[in-house]
C-alpha cells in the first residue's frame, strides 16, 4: 500500500520536486496565516481582509488564460525558477517592512499584488509540469502526493506560525517564507533535464487563447470538472478569510486559535491527499462524492456549536476538499492533449485561485452581515448544489471509466494536427 501510494518517488526529479516543495509550501502557508494576521490587526475588518486575498490572487484571474499559453510555448523549469525567485523577494519585502514597523495596508496589497503576478505565472506551468516529471502512467499518483504537500505543510506552517506569532512576530513568517524559496529553486537547478519527459512546445501564432477556450468547453471530461470548480473555488474555498473570522468572531479566541482551526483542517486534507494518491485513476464518482462531502461538512461546521466540535468536523471537511482539487486536477492533466495542457490547468488553476479575488470580498461582505457561520454555511450549500449539478451532467451524458467525447474543435492548422494526434487518457 505505501509502494503504490509513494510510487512516483521512484523518479529523481519528482523526488526532488517533492522535497522542495514541502519545504517552500511550508512557509507558503506560514505567510498565509501571517498575512491574515497582519490585516486583522492593522484594520480589525473582515472586508479588508477579504479585500487583501482578492488583491493577492487576482492577477490568476486577470493574467491566467496568457500566462497557460505562455507556459504551453516556453521551457516550464526556466519559468519555475523565475517565479520562485520574484515571490522569494517579495516574502523577504514584506517581511523587512513589518520588522521595521512602518508597515501599512497599501504596502501589503502593492506587495500582495505583486506576488500574485508571479503566482499567476507560476501556476500553470508548475500544474503542467507535473505530468513532465513523471509521465501519464503516474500523473494522477503525483498529483495526489502534490496535494500531500500542500496539505502536510497546511499542518506544519500554521502550527510554525502559531508559535511565530505568540513569542516571535509577524515579520519573522515572511523572512521564513522569503528563506524557503531557495530550496525550490535549488531543487529545480538539480533536475536531470534529460530525463523530463517534455511536451512539444507550440510556437507562437494568432488565436491560441482561444482555441485552448474552445478544447476546453468541446469536451465534456473537460467542462464539468472546470464549471464545478468554478462555482465550488468562488463560493466554498474561502477559509483564508473566514477561519480567521470564525476563531474571533463566533468562538471569541486568539492567533492560537486560528492557527489550530488551520491545522485541524489540514490533518484531514493531509488524509484526503494520501487516499487521492492512493488511488490508480480518478473517477466521476470520486469528483461527485468528494464535492457533495464537503459541502455537507461545511454546512456542519457552520453549525458546530463550539470551538472543540469545529475542530472535529473540519478534520473530514479537509480530506473531502482535497479530495475534490485533486480529483479535478488529474482529470484535467489526463484528459487535456498534450499541446493544449498548459492552457487547461490555466483555466484550472484561474478557476481555483483566480476565483478568490470574486469569492473572498463575497465571503468578507456575508461574514459582516450575518456572521461567519452563515457565510460558511451558504458556501456549503452552494458546493453541494455543484455536486447536485455535476452529477446529474455527468449521467446524463454517459460519461464512464473507458469512455470520452472529446471533439477537438481546432481549425486545420499545425497545433490542431498535434492534438488531433493525441489520444485522451482515461
């Protein structure tokens, strides 16, 4: 069982990856809670807060669908190492403000903004790159071990953060943050460039955003996972701004508080993220179920009625939210044509993070009208109709394991040649 789910550590340059990235998304999460921290305290309001996220991942939202059309024509591993180094710079920037007390929100947002640029660019190309690493047969193992990761520093970066905050300050999360880049960056310079299994790059040519718009909605395996994401991202996966709410606001606690209720939910998607590596192949019923789930617990949390049974649901709310993503994202990687993946995980990675400069101030505004348990409670309902939704799309067409309608609606050109080549995976 730890063979299969550990299998794509067999291959030196994913093992690489892996390890850089548990370091770095360690202190990712780290100035997450950092960050939320710092706007409370400089502004004690919720649609500051909310205001602060939507800055940081607007620019997914604003630069995506380019930044997957650049990734798709140009090395993925030179572009990481760009990216990686802008956001190391701006966490060191942020972090050398607040130490010399002269920190203020306009000096969070510029920096905010600026790191979202270097997300923005980041995330397509790194989602793509995975299936570079290790090729098709472990994509979805990968992916699944990605979102341990994520979920695993969740856990260690609010914890680390916790203890920052109480006996250190805020500036020390950004320098630890600022430090954590350069074991990426230092990973990605080790690879065996050789042995990268490289899609062919697509030379520049007029109307290639658009194309990557159209193979995207032509195919059904495609479209829903990427609608459901769009409804569950804006609507449901808002916890930077109502966690922090919620530790304050409805149970009347501290930082510790906080970095407890971030920790509690990243146990649980650390166990989500070892069953979706785990498994051999994602699913429909695995997309459906995952979403339903977390919509149930969220509503579950909403009306947790103290701060200890909070902690307890948000340990199945984190495994079925990982769950879903990473679910979406193999899909996505398996299904894509090779030519058109960069763009794809764009629209994934726009829909994910991009949608929380809208879904943030939404959660911001609801939060202060009718309290952070009702807001995360209508994200819950609004995730479980997503799953209401793509369940009832997904039969209805017939889409099962084996089978794919992907009609690759390109115009005879050269790239169209290249994906009409390219068989889908299931």
């Amino acid at each position: 069982m730890l063979e299969r789910t550990f299998r794509s550590l067999r291959i030196r340059n994913y093992r690489l990856y892996f390890m850089a990235q548990t370091v770095s998304m360690s202190g990712t999460w780290l100035q997450s809670v950092a960050l939320s921290w710092l706007v409370l305290e400089l502004t004690d309001s919720a649609v500051a807060l909310g205001s602060i996220v939507a800055v940081l991942f607007g620019p997914i939202l604003v630069l995506g669908p380019w930044a997957g059309v650049l990734a798709d024509r140009i090395d993925k591993r030179r572009l990481l190492i760009a990216t990686q180094t802008s956001a190391g710079v701006f966490a060191l920037a942020l972090g050398v403000v607040t130490a010399a007390g002269v920190v203020e929100l306009w000096m969070v947002g510029g920096l905010a903004l600026l790191t979202g640029v270097a997300l923005a660019l980041d995330m397509p190309a790194r989602q793509s790159f995975v299936i570079e690493m290790v090729g098709p047969d472990d994509v979805a193992n990968a992916v699944g071990l990605n979102s341990v990761i994520v979920n695993a520093s969740r856990i260690v970066g609010p914890a680390v953060a916790g203890v920052l905050l109480v006996y250190v300050g805020i500036a020390a999360c950004f320098f630890v943050n600022a430090a954590s880049f350069i074991v990426v960056i230092g990973g990605l310079l080790l690879m065996r460039v050789e042995e990268l299994r490289r899609a062919p790059t697509v030379s520049r040519r007029p109307g290639q955003l658009r194309a990557g718009l159209r193979h995207a909605w032509g195919a059904i395996n495609l479209r829903v996972p990427l609608l459901m994401m769009a409804v569950v991202s804006t609507l449901g996966y808002n916890f930077s701004v109502l966690l922090p709410l919620l530790a304050v606001r409805a149970y009347g606690r501290g930082a510790g508080s906080y970095s407890s209720l971030s920790v509690a939910m990243g146990v649980g998607a650390l166990a989500g993220a070892l069953l979706a590596a785990w498994r051999a192949r994602p699913s429909r019923r695995l997309l459906v179920v995952s979403t339903l789930a977390f919509g149930l617990f969220s509503v579950a949390v909403a009306a947790a009625p103290g701060f200890v049974s909070a902690l307890l649901l948000l340990l199945p709310m984190g495994a079925a939210a990982v769950l879903f993503v990473s679910t979406t994202n193999a899909m996505l990687q398996l299904n894509a044509a090779p030519a058109m993946r960069g763009r794809v995980m764009a629209l994934w990675a726009m829909l994910f993070l991009g949608s929380t400069p809208i879904g943030a101030p939404i959660a911001g505004l609801l939060a202060s009208a009718v309290g952070a348990r009702w807001a995360v409670a209508l994200g819950g309902l609004a995730t479980l109709a997503a799953g209401a939704g793509g369940a009832w799309a997904l039969h209805r067409r017939h889409l099962a394991e084996g089978s794919c309608e992907v009609p690759w609606c390109l115009p005879e050109t050269e790239e169209a040649g290249a994906v009409a080549e390219s068989a889908p995976v299931r």
